[in-house]
C-alpha cells in the first residue's frame, strides 16, 4: 500500500482533508495540477471566509492551504487523475505520468468547471471572444464593450472584475426584472456599478462574428423578442459541471454527474469518500467545501482504523472466532462482553469484541442491526449471526457455533 | 520550448516552412499553467518534426489580436506561416496534429 489516504484535487476541500488527514499521522498524498486552491486560485479575491478578513487574494489563500497541509507531512503528487479503481482492500489511482497508486482510503475533491451556454457559435468563438475566465482573459478585452451571461455570486463578481478593464459590461440575467441568484450584498455592488447594464427576462441564443466575436443574439422569454447587441467579448457564468468524467462507472453519481454522498461524505464504495463542490449539495463555498475536507478525513481516519483492525483480528484469522457487538450507550448490551468471553472460554474459540458504535458499518455489513449481537466467522467468512435478541449469548449457547 | 514574442513571432513561426504550434498563455490564466506540463511533454514527442514555442498574451496582446487570439489558453497551429488551427484544450490539439500529421504522409 503506498498511501494510507489520497486526496484527488487540491482546492480547499482537498487541502482541509489533506491537513485534517495529515494532523492524524496517516501517510497522505493530494493529487492536482497547476495552482493550490482550486476554483480560488482564479478568484481574485475572497471576503467571506471567516477569520481572513480584507479581500484576500484566492490564490493566497490556496498557498496558504497546501502550505499548512504540508507543515503537517501531506505531500502533493503533481499529476492528473485517470481512474478509480476501487478494491476489496484499498482502492487504485491511476495517474497520467506516475503510473498507479494504492491507497486505504480515497478522498474525491475535483471540484467543478464552468458549464457551457450550448448555444451557436459559443464552441467555435472560444478563445476568439467566447472565455469562461474573467482572472485569465481580463486584459485582452482592456476597453472592450462585454457581455456577461448569468446572474450568480461568480457572474457579477466577475462582472464587476471586468467593468474595471473594459469599457461596458452587459449581464443577461434570465429572470425578472431585479431577481437574481448571487448573495444580496453580491448584487447591490453590482447593481451601483456605473460600468454594468443589465438586460432582463434574457437568455442569449446565438454568439455570431466572422474571426473574433461580433455580436451576441438574445432573445426575451417574456415577450420572444429577438435583438442583437454587437460585443467582442462574451463571460459564460451559467452554473458549473462537476469534474467527475473519470468516476463513471466507479461510485455513485447523479444525474447531472455530482458524486452522491451524505453528511459523512461516504459515497456508494467504501473507504471512498467525496467532499467539496462536486458533491451533491446546495451550497458550493470556500467554508462548505473546507469542512466537508475535514469531515471526509476524519471518516476516513476512522474506516481505516476499523477496517484494518477488523481484518486483522477477524477475517484473516483460521478458525473459529466470535464477535460480540456492544457499545456504552446501549445499556442491555452491557453484559455482552463478560458472557462472550466466557462462552468462548468453555467453547475453546477466539472471541473479538468491539463497539458497535465504531464498527457500525461492519456491524451492519453482517446484519447486525442493534447491540447485543454476536456473530460467528469461520476462516474469515461469516457463518452465523445472533442478533434481535436480549441475550445473544444464551442463544448462541443453545445454537452452538453453525457447521 | 521556445518564447515568442511580438519582436521573433514573424521569424520564428510566420516565416518557418513547417509546422509550428504556438501555446498562447498568461501567468494569470491558472487552466494555462495547469496544462503547461503536459504540453512540455507532448511537444517533447514531437521533437524533430514541428516546433512548439509559447507566447506570454499580457506581454504580446497587440500580437495576439493580430493572430485572432482573444482569450487563453488559445493553442494554434501554423503551417508556412499560415494559421491552420485554433482550439483550447491539449485533447484537441493532439488529435488535430494526429489528424494534420496523418494527412501529410
């Protein structure tokens, strides 16, 4: 095994798990290309992040995550993902350049990119006027009369980032007059901007232009008018796609390709987690996907120790061994381990047991629902089990360990 | 890979007789930076049969308009001078040369 946890990514979800995962004295690597901080590191500045007050530059802020990360031991594998593959023990990464890595547990934080309008015209203008980088493009389009599509945080941010470079900024917003979708404060900033004009009930239809960009077709849901507003630059802020192309087929993924993973980002395979913007969730922020970093390691943490130690003292062990299930909160589990271990005593077996609060996951693998249980393995495959019943043990007296 | 810049660009691609792909990149474009890497390794595949350079767009931006670059990371490839292909992403720019490449046998 050449990791105990990888971390695929390296924005703030990535870098928090990589730092939480590190802290706990697990061998850790994060995987990504380029900058530190992800989506961040192309945001020009970051506000609401609390205890870094000021306007923080994004990437800043990414060094200053990868830097801590790695004051605590986590390294940093420059590489691109191609492929999970998950394993009965331990899950393989495929890398592009350096070959494949085995971990215990895998955390998945690839995050997102921008979605594409799908409209004419917006394929064959990229890079000739079409841009989904205000941080990257900002420059070139220095007294430049813009266009900006979409109505979110990262839409008028950006519109207000380059209503300081060009001459006009147009936002199409898709709703009514004065709704929109980013942060209130987001909006009343950009609302006051002299350079920005909005133009309401829009979607755009059509980017048009013979070399570079020309004008941009736009059509009002409201009454299906159809005008053209002439431009050389157009700002695509509608939404994102989560990077998960490579997870197809490798975990669970919803419909519109976010990985599926509750509140202890556990996803469909086990010792994989998913934290961050590419998993399913309502709110996509700096402080989300942070937490969501150190939730998946500390569960991560915790699915090795039990794993490897269930492994270890049950499945690999010849024979017989018994595994009794308790734990503190449960009162009428209280006397389990005391008659396990005597029954195991006089029965000449191995007996094993653990809180059921640890080892929920395996417990319930086994059908072990609630404590009191027992359960039976004979060379590492369960052969009975004693659950939902107060005395697990006297039923196993009676029944005897199965053939 | 080599630097271009608004005082080589006409000797070095425009007036090469091959085939020359030119990264036009800025050091705020953070997709740019992220794919630096793999277009070292791509170009160092093609060594000996076309020439890749890189051409920083905030220090070149009148040189870049010219050539209809408006945004990065633009990736273009030349041929005798002439502006063959644009696209944006290194998957394109691999099977464009593959297709070009195949072409001229």
């Amino acid at each position: 095994m050449d990791w105990d946890v990888l971390i695929v990514g390296g924005g703030p979800a990535g870098l928090a798990a990589g730092l939480y995962s590190a802290r706990s004295r697990l061998r850790t690597a994060v995987i990504f290309r380029g900058q530190a901080g992800g989506q961040i590191a192309g945001t020009s500045f970051i506000e609401n992040y609390p205890g870094i007050p000021g306007r923080t530059e994004g990437a800043a802020l990414g060094r200053a995550m990868l830097e801590q990360a790695r004051a605590f031991g986590c390294e940093h594998l420059e590489d691109e993902v191609l492929q999970l593959l998950p394993g009965p023990s331990g899950h393989t990464v495929r890398l592009k350049r350096q070959g494949e890595q085995k971990a215990r547990a895998v955390i998945l934080s690839p995050g997102t990119e921008p979605r594409a309008l799908g409209v004419p015209g917006e394929r064959e203008f990229r890079g000739r006027g079409v841009s989904y980088c205000a941080t990257c493009d900002a420059d070139m389009f220095a007294d430049f009369d813009l266009v900006v599509v979409g109505n979110g945080d990262a839409a008028l941010e950006e519109a207000i980032y380059l209503g300081k470079f060009a001459a006009s900024v147009t936002v199409v917003v898709i709703h009514d007059v004065g709704v929109m979708d980013a942060t209130k404060i987001i909006q009343e900033r950009a609302l006051a901007d002299p350079k920005l004009r909005f133009v309401w009930n829009s979607t755009i239809q059509e980017i048009r232009g013979s070399d570079l960009v020309e004008e941009v077709v736009l059509r009002n849901l409201r009454t299906g008018e159809v005008s053209s507003l002439s431009t050389q630059g157009v700002f695509v802020f509608a939404g994102v796609v989560p990077r998960t192309g490579f997870l197809q087929g490798a975990i669970a993924l919803d419909g519109r390709g976010f990985i599926v993973a509750g509140e202890n980002m556990e996803t469909s395979v086990p010792g994989v987690f998913a934290a961050g913007d590419a998993r399913q969730k309502a709110l996509r922020q700096v402080i989300t996907a942070a937490a969501d970093g150190a939730v998946a390691a500390w569960n991560a943490d915790r699915y090795i120790a039990t794993e490897e130690n269930f492994r270890m003292q049950v499945l690999e062990r010849p024979g017989t061994v018994l595994v009794g299930l308790w734990t503190p909160a449960v009162a009428s589990s209280h006397a389990l381990p005391r008659q396990l271990e005597e029954a195991a005593a006089r029965l000449g077996v191995p007996a094993v047991v653990l809180d059921s609060y640890r080892f929920g996951r395996i417990a319930q693998r086994y059908g072990a629902k609630e404590p009191p249980a027992v359960l039976v393995f004979q060379d590492g495959k369960p052969v009975g089990a004693y659950t939902g019943t107060p005395d697990p043990v006297g039923a196993l007296r009676e029944g005897g360990i199965p053939a | 890979m080599m630097d271009v810049n608004k005082e080589n660009f006409d000797r070095l691609v425009l007036q090469d007789p091959g085939l020359v792909v030119v990264d036009f990149w800025s050091p705020k474009c953070e997709p740019c930076l992220a794919m630096e890497e793999d277009l070292e390794f791509l170009a160092s595949g093609y060594a000996g049969r076309l020439t890749f350079a890189r051409c920083n767009i905030l220090e070149n931006r009148r040189l870049a308009l010219g050539q209809r670059v408006l945004g990065v990371p633009a990736l273009v490839i030349y041929r005798a001078g002439e502006k063959l292909w644009q696209g944006a992403t290194l998957e394109e720019l691999e099977n464009q040369l593959a297709h070009i490449l195949g072409q001229g046998r």
